[in-house]
C-alpha cells in the first residue's frame, strides 16, 4: 500500500521547554514537515544521531501531543537514559526527529467520544480535539485522565489551553480530582467510540469494557522499538484478524501504534 505521508528526518530545535509536572516536560520542536503532516496516534522517533553524538545509541519513540503552526509539541516523562536525556533539552537545543510514523486513530462518525488516558498516554489527546475540529470529523469529546498522584498531573490549566477540554482527573491517592483509577470513571452509555492511551494494564481494562458494551475501541499500544519503521522487528505483538480468526503478529510502529480492539490478542 502507498504511504500517504512522505517520513522526514530532520535535526530540529527546541523552541521551548517547561516543566509540567514531577519528570514531565512539555518540549516544542520547530519541526514544519512533521506538523504538516501529523495525526493524533502517530509518533516521531527522537534521537541523538548515534555514534559520536553521545548516548543514547538508538531513537526513542514518543507521540506527536501538538501541532502548532510548524511546531510539534511532545510531553516526556524521564525514566531511563533516553527520556532523561530528552527530558534535559532545553531551548536551541536540537535532536533528530524522524516521522511522522504509525497509524492514527479513526474517527469516522462518532458522535460520542471517550478517551482515556493513562500517564503519558495523555499525549495524543491533547492534540486530537483540534485536529479534529480543523478536520471536520469526530463530534463530542470527554476525556478522562488518570496519574498516581497529583505531582504527576499535567498542569490541568496547560491541558485547557492546548486542547481545548477540561480533563476529568484521576488519581489512585485522591489527591487532585476523583479519587481512584482512571477506568472508574468509564461510562459507555451513548459512547460511540473509545480511545485509549496509557500503560499496558489500564488498556487491557478499557479493551475488557468497550468489548463487552460492544462499543468500537482503538488501543493506542506502547512497545520498546529500536528503528520505528519496521525493520528492527522488536516491537511485535499478536494479534488476530476479527474477520478470519486467523492468528499472527503485527508490528506496533507501522501496522500500530493504534489498533483496533478486537485485533489485540490479550
Ligand atoms: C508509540 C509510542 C509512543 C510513546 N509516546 C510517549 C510519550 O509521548 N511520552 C513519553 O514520555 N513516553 C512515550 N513513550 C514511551 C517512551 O518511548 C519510553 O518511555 C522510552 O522509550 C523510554 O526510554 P528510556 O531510554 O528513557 O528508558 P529505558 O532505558 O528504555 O528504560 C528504563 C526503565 O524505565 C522503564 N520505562 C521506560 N519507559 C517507561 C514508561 N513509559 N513507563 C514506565 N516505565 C518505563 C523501563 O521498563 C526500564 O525499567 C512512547 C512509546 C511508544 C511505543
């Protein structure tokens, strides 16, 4: 099949940096050719050209969580070598962005939409309203995000600004929001369609849920992967095709990062 996108790899500045909650950075990228032509869902691969650049070796992915004019946002949160290093950039700072990749998630006619974030996986969220709204599709939109705690909330003011909602937070202690995991707050009633970003188990629930209510749902699925285009192989999953039952494996960074539910073999 024909991409429609053409994939860019280019060294791109940071035009800014903040800090928005405890190890989360916002970072903005002068990146023109990845904004023009970035979805929500999709990911760039970041990294620090290898060899004689300093480590980390291999590019890390992380979702595209704005487009703004020819800014891409993205949202870091430093665990290991990689998203520290990330994480550290600050303003003329440059890295090596390739993308944008993946899949997307697909609107179509819902009317009723849930996303669900975990941590993180709040990223693509924060951008998909807008784009949705510039693109004429997808029609009301709740979004409900959880953390462990209220240090590891997203500047709820900064969520507001960027994509337009005002998020309902979770989180397990009660310290800021509903106390309680993020999949408490789950009401499919009238939902149409329902997305989902965050850690592996939160996806497993919401996946149990929307498949039981028989309401459609797109899995955007995190897996480590060393080159994002499909060659390394490190990022299988099984999956299943609904139609067929047939059993196999698909990668996350071009046949993923969203999936459909039911192809998610879990
Ligand atoms: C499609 C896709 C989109 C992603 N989008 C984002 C994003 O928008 N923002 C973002 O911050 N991350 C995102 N990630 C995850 C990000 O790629 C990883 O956090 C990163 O690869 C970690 O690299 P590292 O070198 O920092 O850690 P590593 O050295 O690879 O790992 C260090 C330790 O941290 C643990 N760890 C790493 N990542 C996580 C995590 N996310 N949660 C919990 N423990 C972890 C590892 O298991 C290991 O124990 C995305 C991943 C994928 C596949």
């Amino acid at each position: 099949m024909r991409r429609e996108q053409r994939i860019v790899r280019a060294w791109c500045e940071v035009q800014s940096a903040e800090r928005t909650a405890e190890r989360t950075r916002w970072l903005e990228f002068a990146a023109p050719e990845i904004a023009a032509q970035a979805a929500p869902g999709q990911f760039v691969m970041v990294g620090f050209g290898g060899r004689g650049w300093g480590s980390p070796f291999l590019p890390r992915p992380n979702s595209v969580a704005a487009v703004r004019g020819e800014r891409m946002g993205l949202l870091i949160r430093a665990f290991g070598e990689g998203s520290r290093r990330l994480a550290s950039l600050q303003s003329g700072d440059s890295a090596l962005l390739l993308g944008p990749l993946g899949s997307r998630y697909r609107l179509g006619d819902a009317r009723r939409i849930l996303c669900v974030a975990g941590g993180v996986g709040l990223a693509p969220f924060l951008f998909l309203p807008r784009w949705a709204q510039q693109k004429g599709c997808g029609g009301e939109i709740r979004l409900l995000y959880g953390e462990r705690d209220a240090r590891a909330v997203f500047d709820p003011s900064k969520i507001q600004e960027l994509c337009g909602l005002e998020a309902e937070i979770w989180t397990e202690d009660g310290s800021l929001g509903n106390r309680g995991r993020v999949t408490d707050g789950i009401d499919l009633d009238g939902v149409d369609l329902v997305l989902a970003c965050g850690p592996t188990p939160m996806l497993k629930l919401v996946r149990k849920q929307a498949l039981q209510a028989g309401v459609p749902c797109q899995l955007a699925v995190e897996e480590h992967m060393a080159c994002g285009v499909g060659t390394c192989i490190g990022c299988a999953i099984e999956t299943v095709d609904p139609d067929t039952g047939e059993q196999g494996y698909d990668l996350v960074c071009v046949d993923g990062p969203v999936f459909p539910a039911e192809r998610l073999r879990w």
